[in-house]
C-alpha cells in the first residue's frame, strides 16, 4: 500500500461508514484498551525499571526479601482457609435452600449484605468485635473473609444444584443407592461446576483482598493484597509491580487448573 | 393376602394418589404376572407414569397399597425395592463414562456369601460382601453386549446418540438383574425409525430375559405391537384391562376406541336383541342382552367397512363421497350418510380409489358393529335448591322453572343436548375444563369437568381443545328438576 493512498482509504472509511451491530462493541473496546490494557502495560514496563533501567533487579529484590515471601504464604494459607470454610458452610445452605420452593428468595437474603460496601461492613465488623473483647488477630481476619466472600459461594452452588435434573437422584435411589450413597455418588459430582466456580470466586478474590485483613487485625496481619497496596504508597513501584504480576499470574494458574478439572463447565454456571 | 400368589409379582390395590388434593389416580387396583410384559397407556396426563413411579417408590400413595410377591411394600423406599427404571429422558449420570453408569448399581449392591452370623440376640443373618472388580466388569460387558454397544465403555455419554443413551440406560437397569423392569415412555425421544426398530429390540429383549416388563407410554401403536396386556387408563381410572387384540376388537366403551386406533363411533339404539338402529336405519348385529330401546354407542373400524358400486345388492345404505385422500397402504375416504335429520359422516379405509361426489355402497358385516353401553344417558346431579325459581350446580346458581323453597334437596337432569358451551369461561354460569371430545359423525361429544369435579357431559357441533377452560349454562326450561325426600338425619 502506498502512503499516499492512505487519506484517500480514510476517506473513503468515513464515506462508507454503516452503523453495523460491530460499531456498537468500539465504546467497550475503547475503555479495555484505556483502563485495562494500559494499565497492564504500565505494570508490565514498571517491574523491569530500576533506577530509571532496564534490569531484573526489582524480581531480585522481592526474591530475597524474606517478609514479602512470608506475605506470600500467608495470603495463600489464609485464601486456603477461608475457601474451605466457606465451602463447608455455604454448601449445606445451598443444598437445603434447593429444597425449598422459597429458596431463590432466600438466596436475596443472602446477597442482599453484598449492596453494602465492603470496606463499611469491614469497619463494623472491626467496631463490633472490639465492643465484644475480641483480640483481633487471625481468626477475626478469617472470619471477616468468610462473611465478606461466602454469598460468592452460595450462589453458584444454589444455581447447580438447583438446576440437577431431579431424575438424577432417582435413577441413583433407583439403582440401589440409600440417601447418603444418592449424594455422595450422584448429587455431589454433579455440582462440581458450582463448588469449581464457588472455589474460584472466593480464593482468587480474598488472596488478593486488601483493607480487610488490616483493619480486623490492627495491621499486625498483612496479606498480599495489603502488601502490594503499602509498595505503591511507599512509591516502591518496581517491587510492587512484580508483586501485582505474580498475583495475576496466581489467577491464571488457579482458573486454568479449576477449568482442567472441570473440563470448562464452570464459566457456564458461574451465576 | 391374594391366593394366586405364585403367578402375581405387583399387585396394587386400591390406590389413590393426590397432588395438592387433585386426585391424579383413583382407586386403582390390579396385578401384574410374572414374566408379563403389561403395559399402560393413556393421554398425557392420565395417571399412567404416577402408577409406575408409584410401584418404583419415587410416590407413595395417598391410601392403598403395593405388594410385591405378596409382601407389601408401600412404605419400602425405592432403593429397597428389587425393581429398576429406565426413565424417559435416560438420567445417565453425565459424570460417568457408559461403562461406569452401568456399575453404578453393580458397585453399591452386596451379596451374600453363603456364610451366616449370630448376632448377640441371636438372630441369625447371612455375611453380605461387595462384587469384585471382575465381577462387575463381567456382567458390565455382558449387558453392553446385550444392547449391542460391545465397544463404547469407555465412551462419555454424552456424546451418544439418543438410541444408544437409551440402550445404555436399559443396560444400567438390567445389570442388577431386577425381577422388574419399569420402562416411562422410554422411546418417547427418539425418531421414528429408531422408535421402530427400539420396540422390536425390547421385545426381544423380554422374550430373552424373561423378566416382567411394566411399560407407560402414550402411543397406542406401540402398545399393540409390544405388550401382552394393555393397561388403558383415563383421568386416573383404569378403563379397559385386555391383550392387544381384544381392546382393539372389542373396547370397553367409546373412550378407549376413539384412543386406540381410528374409528367411527355413532349413537344408537338397541331395538331388540340382534337389532342396532342407528343412522335412522336398522342393522343386523351379534350382540344381545341389551335392554329394548337402550341407547347405545356403536363403534365401526374405518378398515371393517366395505365399500361398493351403489347399485349392488348387498349394499346395506349408499353414501356420498366427500373426500377420498392415499395414505400410503389405503385409501382414506369420508362418505356422508343422510339420515332423517341429519347427515353422518363414515370413515373407511379401503384399497380403492373413489371419486369425490359419487354414490358408493356400504357393507359392514355384522359381527364388526360393536354395541357398547353408554357411560351415561343424562347428567343427573343431586343438590339443593338455592332459591325459588334458582337451582344451584356444582357451586353455581342456574336459573330454573321450579318453585321449590330454598334449601330443598332436588335431582336435577340435563340432557347431553342441553348444555351450552362458551368459549369465555366469563360467560357461562359455571366454569369447566373439558377433558376429552369424541366425534360421533355429526356432532362430538364433550366431558367438560366441573370444579367440583363433576363430569357433564355434553353434545355439542363444535369440537372443543382438550384441557381448555370453557364456561357451562343451561336455559332455565331445559333444566328438569325432581324433589328428592329429605333425609332426616336426626
């Protein structure tokens, strides 16, 4: 193509420009490209600058800089934790509200905590603990984590399960299986999509959560997320853009194992 | 407890199951025999499928009871019972590859080792263990190879076609070995050639295996190919219980011809034994013992019906042809009969061509007119005066030429005639749903259910749609009202 051409091809864009179902995407792709992609790209630049040059330097730091590892291992232990609990509490309240027939009501109920800002629950959960003589510490952090990330949880799971066709469990009773064996060996495995969407919407979000670890804990637990947050204040922007890759890469690594299990099923079920 | 206990394996009786107090079967009581292949059949809606989930224990009845050889087993759960289902959209367990679906029920059960133990009361039981790997393996092969799917264990289930997902769900019900198997419309998915070549399939599998097959479907031609007794129910009550032959041939009453296969069904009276009178003419049947001059329902197989040259002498009446249509192996023809007041139309298949317009001969050899009583003659309902000149039916104040105090018990007749429909239910006196219509060859005859759940029965030109809401009224002088005697119940 020859540059001159090129106001003429312009030109002729404009000329021939129809309003398809495509142009209406050009908004959307814009604010990605402001807001999500360049912000990316910033990150990206900023973890390979040190002293105003290019140098793996930042990546050194952080390697041997023992507490930043031990935040690490924590958020991991504290995301382990919480998602765990959350499963083993949200799952027997998703269960019997597919029973119901006013289930999905309840449900609301449950999400309804959800409109109110997180950081305004946090600080009444922070007031609340210290008028009942809490010592703030792990426990109230994992607590605060829970309440926060359960509704996220319960509702995919209160969507898979209430969609099982109801002929499953009958060919299982059918088939020879008590009630107990009719969960484990057909009920349980075909909720897999909602717990693998539950264990991603929980994990992911509370090993990267931030405030709420600090204010339930008088700042003596710092979580990753927490972490990163200090870096930028501190403007030690090199180290704290590393640290926001190795967060992003933890997200990829966990959703694509959470899709090998589920064999891609869980995006379907989400909500 | 029965006294042909031997023969009998299910037995039902006098079941009732409601659903928020809707009855959806009505006392129904009857056995299956050993080795049978029965089947139910009947509109949607019927009550066919509840029974079966009844006997597979997904139901439990409202009253009544289920035995099972004999031991009654109404409160037994369904994984108890020593019978399996083959659903009607397959339930395979998507998690679960075919060879695994299969196991599924080979893995959970236990079998006695031949040893036994004393517990401290002293009851004695017999040792139970699981089956061994190889076990399951075997008998997992062997039912794949019953139903021809030798290779695809190890194939999702997913990514089979609808005849294989089906055979794959008889597979997993027959390699527990039940003494029944209970099959809910299971063929209902599948297109027809698959449909076809499925019930030849089950019916070799049944002459095969020996078991009882206990089979619900709507489709009256697989029930004839297929059952042995057929089972027909409506509104929850059972209607006819026969062989395929004789509900063909020989239908209880007018609901079960106009449901299995095409027939004309005309009203008629029974002049004397041997004599029908219906179109305005006499005929020659073989039935006897009706009353003198009862009405009746005669029904005539469309394929019973001869069709010749109008001048013929063995013609019984002619017709005018008023439509002529090839279905493929026949001929389908609609010929108009004048009678006194009214013109009848006769359907009849037959191998030849007529032309529309032209006068044709009709033969119909005796023993082919069927004389079946009439489920009714007159709705007759009992009730109570509402006021003077008002009667009440069925929750609804009818306007009536009776000046009986308030509160009288009366019997109140309608004839068929009587009754007017209207398509706004708003406009009729009382509400309704009409739950079947049957064409007598000039008018069709309508049930329309009440919300009391009475049934009037009704005459009417038009045919009304199966399960719509219609409204009912009567004209006052049409409306004839006897006084019953008060009971005193004091």
């Amino acid at each position: 193509m020859k540059l001159k051409d090129l106001p003429k091809k312009a030109i002729d864009k404009v000329k021939n420009f129809r309003l398809t179902r495509r142009v209406f995407s050009y908004p959307y792709i814009l604010f990605l490209l402001l807001f999500v992609v360049t912000p990316l790209v910033i990150v990206l630049v900023n973890a390979f600058i040190y002293d105003g040059s290019l140098s793996f330097q930042n990546f050194v730091d952080l390697a041997t800089d023992g507490s930043s590892l031990k935040v690490l291992g924590t958020s991991i232990v504290v995301g382990i934790v919480t998602t765990v609990i959350c499963l083993l509490l949200g799952y027997p309240v998703a269960y019997i509200l597919s029973k119901w027939k006013s289930g999905s009501v309840i449900v609301v109920l449950f999400i309804l905590p959800m409109w109110v800002n997180f950081l305004i629950r946090t600080y009444a959960l922070q007031t609340i603990f210290e008028n009942m003589a809490v010592t703030l510490g792990m426990g109230t952090v994992i607590f605060g984590m829970v309440y926060n990330f359960i509704p996220f949880m319960i509702m995919p799971l209160h969507t898979t399960i209430s969609n099982i066709d109801k002929s499953f469990k009958e060919a299982a009773q059918d088939l020879g299986a008590s009630p107990v064996a009719t969960f484990f060996k057909s009920t349980l495995p075909l909720s897999l999509p909602g717990i693998i969407s539950g264990i991603t919407m929980v994990f992911i979000p509370t090993i990267s959560a931030f405030a709420i670890s600090q204010l339930l804990s008088n700042n003596s637990i710092i979580l990753f997320g927490d972490s990163i947050n200090l870096k930028f204040e501190n403007k030690l922007y090199g180290v704290g853009s590393v640290m926001s890759l190795i967060m992003l890469a933890l997200v990829l690594v966990s959703n694509f194992f959470m899709n090998k299990i589920n064999k891609g099923e869980a995006a379907k079920n989400l909500w | 407890m029965t006294n042909q206990t031997k023969d009998v394996i299910i037995e039902l009786k006098n079941v009732h199951k409601d659903y928020d107090g809707k009855p959806a079967v009505k006392n129904v009581s009857f056995s299956v025999k050993r080795g049978e292949f029965v089947t139910f059949l009947g509109p949607s809606g019927c009550g066919k499928s509840t029974t079966l989930r009844m006997i597979a224990g997904f139901e439990k009845p409202t009253s009544g009871a289920v035995y099972f050889n004999g031991k009654n087993i109404t409160e037994i759960p369904p994984h108890l019972r020593p019978v399996n289902t083959v659903f009607q959209k397959y339930a395979l367990f998507p998690h679960l590859n075919v060879f695994n679906n299969i196991a599924f029920g080979l893995k959970i059960k236990k079998v006695p080792t031949g040893e036994t133990f004393k517990d401290r009361k002293g009851n004695l039981y017999e040792k139970l263990r699981k089956l061994t790997k190889q076990e399951i393996k075997d008998k997992v092969n062997n039912a794949l190879k019953l139903v021809d799917l030798e290779d695809y264990g190890h194939r999702n289930v997913n990514s089979l076609s609808g005849g294989q997902q089906q055979r794959v769900a008889i597979a997993r019900a027959l390699v527990n070995e039940p003494e029944v198997l209970l099959l809910d419309e299971p063929l209902g998915a599948l297109d027809l050639k698959m449909r076809k070549d499925m019930q030849i399939e089950l019916m070799n599998m049944h002459k095969k295996i020996g078991i009882t097959f206990v089979y619900v479907t709507h489709d009256q031609e697989e029930a004839l190919t297929m059952s042995d007794t057929i089972v027909v129910m409506r509104d929850g009550v059972i209607q006819q219980i026969a062989n395929p032959q004789k509900i063909y041939d020989e239908p209880a009453h007018a609901f079960v011809a106009d449901f299995i296969g095409e027939s004309n069904i005309f009203s008629g009276i029974m002049r004397k034994d041997c004599v029908v009178e219906f179109f305005d003419r006499e005929f020659e049947c073989v039935d006897k013992g009706f009353k003198k001059n009862e009405p009746i329902d005669v029904i005539i197989r469309p394929e019973d019906i001869f069709v010749m040259p109008a001048d013929n002498q063995a013609a019984m009446m002619t017709g005018k042809v008023d439509s002529c249509v090839f279905k493929g192996d026949h001929y389908q023809i609609v010929a108009l009969i004048e009678g006194k007041e009214e013109v009848n139309e006769l359907l009849i298949h037959d191998n030849t061509e007529v032309k529309v317009g032209d006068e044709i001969g009709i033969f119909i050899k005796p023993f082919d007119l069927h004389i079946m009583h009439k489920a009714r003659i007159i709705n007759e309902i009992e009730t109570e005066m509402w006021d003077e000149g008002v009667v009440e039916i069925c929750g609804g104040k009818f306007p009536c030429n009776s000046n009986l105090p308030s509160g009288t018990p009366v019997k109140v007749s309608i004839d068929f005639d009587d009754v007017i429909v209207h398509d706004d239910e708003e406009d009729g006196i009382i509400g309704g749903e009409v739950v079947s219509s049957i064409y007598k060859g000039s008018y069709y005859q309508c049930i329309i259910r009440a919300d009391n759940y009475y049934n009037f029965f009704v005459d009417t030109d038009d045919d009304w749609l199966k399960g719509d809401r219609v409204g009912l009224s009567v004209a006052p002088d049409k409306i004839i009202i006897e006084q019953l005697e008060r009971k005193d119940e004091e």
